[in-house]
C-alpha cells in the first residue's frame, strides 16, 4: 500500500492544474498586445525619439519662407565740412531672388528628412517591441519553470512524508530516503532561481512598458494557435519590404540625392533687385560772388539689380561633399539589405528547429518517460525493482519536463526574434 501511495502522489504532479502565479494569469493577466499599446504610449525614450519627427518638421516650414526684404534708410550732409546747406536722404527697399530652384530643392530635402524622421522612430519602436517580446517569452518561461518545480515542489513533500512513514516502518532503507531528500533540494534549489529570474524579467518588462512598481502587472500566456506553412524566403521578402530601417536607409539615399540638387542649385547665384527713392539737393545759380549759395532739392527715384558673380566659389566644395554622401548611402543600404536577409534566414532556422525539436521532445521524450514512470512503477508493485529505480526513472521524467519547457521557450524567444527581423508578427492560421 504504501509503495502504491508514494508514486501515485508523485504522479498526481503531472495533471495538477498550475495555481495562479502572482505574475502570470490566463483570466486576469495583460495580452502581449495590450503591453505593447502601452510600451509606445508611454516609453520616455520612445517620446523623445519622436520630437525628431517634430524637430524635422520645423526645419520643412523654415525651408518653405521666402528670404526676408531688406530696408536701408541713409541720410547725407555736409556738416562736418563747408556747412553750407548740402543735404539729402533716401529710402531703399530691396528683394533677394533666389534662383536655379533653391527653394524647391530645399524644400525637397527637408520633406525627405521628416519622412527618414518618421522611419528612425518607426524602426525605435519596433526594436523596443522586439526587445519586450524577448522579455515577455522569457518571463513566461520563467513562470512555466517556477510553475513545474512549485508542482513538483508540491508532489515531493507528499512524498517524503510517506517515505519517513515508510522508513520507520522498516519498510525503506536510509539510503532511498537520502536520495529522495537530495533529489527534494535540488528542485527547491532551482524553483528559486526560476522565481528570481522571473521578477527580474518583470521589472524589466515594467521598465519597457513604462509600468510603475505601485500598478499591478500580471502577464497573460499567449494563446498557441496553428501556424501557417513558413518559408525563408516569404521571410526574408517580407522583412525587406516592411522593416522600418531599411525604408529608411532608402530614404537616406533619396535624401542624398536631394542633397546633391541642392548643392547645385546653390552655384546658381541670387539676384537681389531693389527701389530707392530720396531728395538731394543741388547747387542752385549763383549771380554774384557775394550772394549766398541757394540749394535746389530734387526727388529721384532710383531701381537696380545686383547679381554676384560666380567666378571663383561655384560650389564644387558642396557638390563633390554631396555625391560623396550619396555613395555612403548607397553601400550602406546595401551592406543592410544584406544583413536584413542574412539575419533572417538565421532566426527563420532557428525557429524551424526549435519548433521540431520540441515536437520531438513532447511526443518522443515526454509521453515516453510519463509511460516508463508507469512500467516501473508497475514493476515496483511486483517486487522486481527497487525503490532507487522509481527515484531514478522520476528524475529522468523531470529531466525531459524541464527540457520540453526549455524548448517552449525558447521557442517563444525564437519566434519573437523572428518577428523582430521581418518587422512584424507572424500570422497565425485559426485553429
């Protein structure tokens, strides 16, 4: 009887339902999605990024003005010499013209800046969204872990009880109750390093998203759903149409070339038109010597251009400056498409790996193990094994518990990191 009641207790681990963690809940936890909303709204380094969109956007309405006229206002006189009356003023308005399409080139570059802007803060969000899927798989991983070894935690002091029962019965030796208790500890042991491991994996997820520590959080575990058929390359086709870094890398070489219209409509140079008007006055005639010098005034009128003369500086500094940033651009947008195809080639095999093997774990190593706990224990019934027998073949049945749970997530951390390279979450196919 009391064989029976030893191993039915440490098999009853096995379709326990899990307690509700204090960080994980299927009913009252918050879906990755939720956190998600939440990450971008409230991330203070996400908001500071964006003013960059906004700082891009003042600097394409200054490069939408017109350059400001000009009034000068002089006076003249003869004060400080004869003092004899000579006087006169003027009033001048002038306009600068910008020519060689200046304003539209500037214009241009300015309205691709906010555009390269907008990709930046879109490839900070989906790095930071990236970044709290990993978090979140990990954590769910480490709850599944502090799940088990609580279960098993739970099963094993069932269990010694009925070995001490057992022991001072003479029915078991000291030795079964020896590695019972170590195999006890060894749990304990990492039931602990799974439950720190997960706070510390919250506190980083509340860090991310912006939570404070008085908010309460508790994750909700994602719902497993089919998956549609995957290839590398749908994978890595959607991660060059859609990931935010590579559209701006392209905007960056579009700028580029901007860049270099610009310089070159700068070798065109302004023509500055302006108006004057003024009074000045003139010796009138004089019909002797001793009569006083009479002064007539007289209004002019006086209009004008100015155009510089671009005989030295015609901007071939800038210019060469352009084409030279242009071709930085272009290889580095290359050297990106590159790395964007080999980066997701990789996570897609990793992915497809970990999935496989944790098919294999699940129906080849598992369900085998809970059945040989089952043999043996039937074996034990019939005095053909020992007590040490059932203990060993349960450690194994831990061994491949935690391994499946291993796989689980790391299987979550793949498929995170495989979202991350293409841009965006995989579709999943209804059930």
């Amino acid at each position: 009887m009391h064989k029976k009641i030893a191993v039915l207790l440490w098999l009853g681990y096995c379709s326990s339902v899990a307690a509700q963690s204090q960080y994980v809940s299927a009913t009252q936890g918050v879906s990755f999605e939720q956190l998600a909303q939440m990450t971008l709204s409230r991330n203070a380094a996400l908001q500071a990024a964006r003013e960059s969109v906004r700082q891009a956007e003042a600097r394409l309405t200054q490069a939408r003005l017109w350059p400001n006229p000009s009034i000068d206002v002089s006076r003249k006189t003869d004060a400080v010499f004869a003092n004899e009356g000579d006087r006169g003023y003027s009033v001048g308005l002038s306009q600068s013209v910008e020519l060689g399409g200046k304003r539209a080139h500037r214009t241009t570059v300015a309205e691709t800046s906010v555009e390269v802007a907008k990709a930046d803060v879109a490839d900070a969000e989906r790095q930071l969204i990236g970044r709290l899927r990993v978090l979140v798989a990990e954590a769910l991983g480490a709850a599944a872990h502090a799940d088990l070894f609580a279960r098993l935690d739970r099963a094993n002091e069932q269990t010694v009880a009925v070995m001490n029962v057992r022991v001072r019965a003479g029915d078991a030796s000291r030795l079964d109750s020896q590695l019972l208790q170590a195999q006890v500890n060894q749990v304990r042991a990492q039931r602990l390093l799974a439950e720190n491991q997960l706070v510390g994996l919250v506190l980083q997820i509340r860090t991310v998203a912006g939570i404070p520590a008085a908010e309460p959080l508790r994750l909700q575990p994602g719902r497993q759903a089919a998956e549609g058929p995957l290839t590398e390359e749908a994978m890595v086709a959607r991660a060059l149409e859609a990931r935010p870094d590579l559209k701006a890398a392209r905007l960056r070489e579009r700028l580029t070339e901007a860049g270099i219209n610009l310089a070159r409509s700068q070798a065109v140079p302004d023509v500055t038109a302006f108006a004057r008007y003024g009074q000045e006055s003139l010796l009138g005639p004089v019909e002797t010597t001793t009569q006083a010098r009479s002064f007539e005034r007289e209004k002019l009128l006086e209009f004008g251009v100015s155009i510089p003369l671009p005989i030295f500086n015609r901007e071939q500094g800038h210019i060469a400056e352009a084409a030279s940033r242009r071709t930085e651009a272009r290889a580095e947008r290359e050297q990106l498409e590159a790395t964007i195809r080999q980066e997701t080639a990789l996570v897609f095999h990793r992915y497809e790996a970990t999935r496989a093997s944790l098919d294999i774990l699940q129906s080849g190593v598992l369900e085998e193990n809970q059945a040989s706990v089952r043999i043996v224990q039937l074996a034990y019934d019939l005095g053909e094994l020992r007590f040490l027998d059932i203990v060993n073949q349960q450690r194994v049945l831990i061994e491949a518990e935690t391994a499946v749970v291993n796989a689980q997530t790391e299987l979550n951390a793949a498929r995170a990191d495989l979202e991350n390279a293409i841009g965006g979450s995989i579709r999943l196919a209804r059930p």
